[in-house]
C-alpha cells in the first residue's frame, strides 16, 4: 500500500510540475499579398491581397490606390482614353485591389473592344470578362450593371463565332442568356436600352432571350413595378433611425465602407464635377437612408478627399443630406458634418426632422508636420494621433420640411471662425 501511495504521489507530482512549464505565445506574421501583372485576376489571390490589407491596416495603400483609381477614371470618361486609362486602373490594383478598379477596367475595355477586330477584339473581350468576374466576386454593386455589360461581352464573342461559322456560338449565347436574366434578377428593366444597344440588341432575337423574358413575366407579382436606376441606388442605403449623430469621435465615418459606384454619377454631381486630374480627388460612401415618403427621400452619403503626395495629411471627410423626388431629381442638399481642414470641425445630431450642426476648432496632438517628423523609418505607419482640444464655434439648425427641403429653423447662434 507504502508502495502504491507513494507512487501515485509522484504521478501526480510530475503532473503537477508539467503544469508549470511556461506557456509559449504564437504570434501569427502576416505577410502582405502584393498582385502582379501576370495574377491580377486570380481571385483567390486578390481575396488574400484584400485581406491581408485589412489585417495589417495599411490604409496608406487603399489612399495611394484611390488616386490612381480616380486618375484612371478621369482618362476613361472624361479624356475618352480607356487605354490609357485601363494601364493606370491596373497600377491601382497592384497597390490595392478595390471592387471598383476591376469594374471601370472592364469597362473601358468595353470601350477598346469598339475599336478593334479580330483576335485583338476577342483578347479584350475575354479580357473584360476576366475583370468583370472579379468584380462579380468581390460582390460589385449595382450587381445589374455589372450582369449586363457581362451579358454584352458574351454576345459580342458570340457575333463573332457566328460571323465566322464557329459552332461554339451557343456557348456565348447562352452565357449572355444567363448573365442578363442575373441582370434582370438583379433590378434591370431597360428593353429600350437594351434594343439601342448594338453589343446586345442580336440576342433579343434569340429564342433563350424570349423564354428568359418569359419565365421572368411569369415570375411577377401582378401589382410589381420595373426597378428603376434610382431604386437601385436607394437600394445602396440601409435605413436609420433618428435620433442620429456624428460627434466629434466620428467625423471622420470610417466605419462606413459601401463605395458609391460611378454608375450613379447622376445623382451625385459632386462627381462628375471633380476635377480628378489635379492633387485633389474623392471617394464616396453610402450612410443610410433618413426618410423616404411619397413626396421625396432623404439620404445621407459621405465622401473623402485625399490628399497629399505621400506625406501625412488629415484628410477633409464631408457628410451630406441630400433629398430627392420620387424620380430622382435633387431638391434640395446640405453639408452637415465634416472634418473640414485640419483645425475645422462640424458634427450633427439629427432628430424629428430637426438637424443641428455645431461647428469647433480643433487642436491635434501632433501637427502634420510634426507627424510627418517622426514617421518611422519604414514609411509605412505613423504615430497615433488625436484631438485634444475643442472650442465650440456656434451652431446652426435645419429643419427637414414635409416637401423635401431643408431650411433654417430659426435657432442658428453663428460666432464668426478665430
């Protein structure tokens, strides 16, 4: 028995002495996902690149990719180049792949492919389906935009295997068939577009398009609607409640991530009216949804101008009420809140229709400057900063009418700017 004990007692000792050991910490290293030219539309790793991104907070990447983007951009639609264009969307991706980089590619290799003949039109063609792929991956909104110019580039291949007697046109066509009824699914109605359309316009002869557009009848509630592009982008905007605010901590809405696709230019005139060529250009994000009655909706986006030429600057983020009729026309819009400049601040706080915006100075613990002085030796990362110190300018005070439009309630104290 002696025996026994005692050598239950060590078991349990060496048990007891193996619990002590010290507990090894494993540290996971991330390691960023650069694209290259040759891998730009792999998705698996563009989903890696995005991710990997995210883990590490580089944010000075999606910046340095934003301007490229938005430079690409101007070149594509308003210099009416898109080959150029389509070589700086794809410096872009190789800082940071963004959802809407792959789409504006495609896009103006839509516009290339009008061009060009041959083995040259088919190579952009299959090429544009790459990028719209990635897009489609990576969850592209207005999905039906995008399901459309997918179901134009399948057509077009097609037109050209049945131009020269391929057998494979069936292939094409019904890749266009499907993509379209996802476009249909997806909010678009357009037949008028659609027949003026020479990329699509063949394929409403086919036989796949009129059963599609009739199981897609069939599939309608009696007292249903077509979507119109302004549905779709109301849709974009989830819905808030009031009482809303954005305080000083949050001026700078970086919790909202949903892109404004350029697709809805039309509603935004900020922009179409950017100049994107100069230092200065904008993204715009979705906020939500304020009101929507039948005489109008209220929505509030915001947007942020970068800045700079790869030293530390603050950022001016704006925040707008827009309201729109039912067909989508602007009837009236209001900054009401924004980081400003760097000592200039507005916060809102929105209730019952009543929007009030008081206006600070601010003191940041650091300068630009001195930011940019002790930026580590990297490049890559920054000291944190943050105000730490406020001075209450004044306020004003808005009131959401029942038509639509925003005016002054009367309450506004205003302290001219020190």
């Amino acid at each position: 028995m002696k025996t026994g004990y005692y050598t239950v007692a060590t078991l349990l000792l060496l048990i007891a002495l193996g619990s002590c050991k010290p507990k090894l910490k494993y540290d996971m290293k991330i390691n960023l996902t650069r694209l290259t030219n040759d891998n730009i539309y792999d998705e698996k790793l563009v989903g890696d690149a995005i991710f990997d991104a995210h883990e590490l907070k580089v944010d000075s990447l999606k910046n340095r990719s934003s301007k490229l983007f938005l430079q690409g951009v101007d070149l594509y639609k308003n210099k009416k180049k898109p080959d150029s264009a389509v070589a700086v969307l794809k410096q872009s991706l190789l800082v940071f792949p963004q959802v809407d980089t792959y789409y504006e590619i495609a896009d103006a290799l839509m516009a290339m492919q009008a061009d060009a003949k041959g083995n040259d039109k088919k190579a952009i063609l299959r090429e544009a389906l790459e990028a719209y792929n990635v897009a489609a991956y990576l969850h592209y909104k207005p999905a039906s935009f995008l399901y459309y110019n997918m179901a134009c580039a399948e057509n077009l291949l097609g037109d050209d295997d049945s131009a020269r007697g391929v057998e494979k046109i069936s292939m094409h066509l019904n890749r266009a068939a499907s993509d379209l009824r996802n476009a249909f699914m997806n909010g678009f109605n357009d037949t008028a577009m659609m027949q003026a359309d020479t990329r699509i316009n063949s394929i409403m002869k086919t036989d796949a398009y009129k059963q599609m557009i009739a199981e897609l009848n069939a599939q309608k509630k009696p007292d249903s609607r077509p979507e119109t592009v302004f549905d779709l982008y109301k849709d974009l905007y989830p819905t808030i409640q009031q009482p809303f605010a954005i305080t000083l901590d949050k001026i700078e809405m970086t919790e909202y991530k949903t892109d404004i696709s350029f697709e809805f230019a039309k509603f935004i005139p900020e922009m179409e009216n950017t100049s994107f060529g100069r230092d200065v250009s904008h993204d715009y994000y979705v906020v939500g949804k304020l009101a929507e009655t039948p005489l109008y909706t209220a929505v509030i986006f915001t947007s942020t101008e970068l800045t700079g030429d790869g030293g530390y600057d603050i950022e001016p983020v704006y925040t707008k009420l827009v309201t729109y009729t039912p067909e989508g026309n602007i009837i009236d819009s209001r900054l009401i809140s924004c980081r400003c400049t760097e000592d200039k601040a507005k916060t809102v706080k929105i209730e019952n229709n009543i929007i009030t915006s008081e206006e600070y100075k601010t003191v940041w613990k650091y300068s630009s400057q001195e930011m940019d002085s002790m930026l580590n030796q990297d490049g890559a990362t920054y000291p944190q900063n943050k105000v730490v110190k406020s001075e209450l300018l004044g306020k004003e005070v808005y009131k959401l009418t029942d038509i639509g439009k925003i005016v002054e309630a009367g309450d506004s104290v205003k302290v001219a700017y020190r």
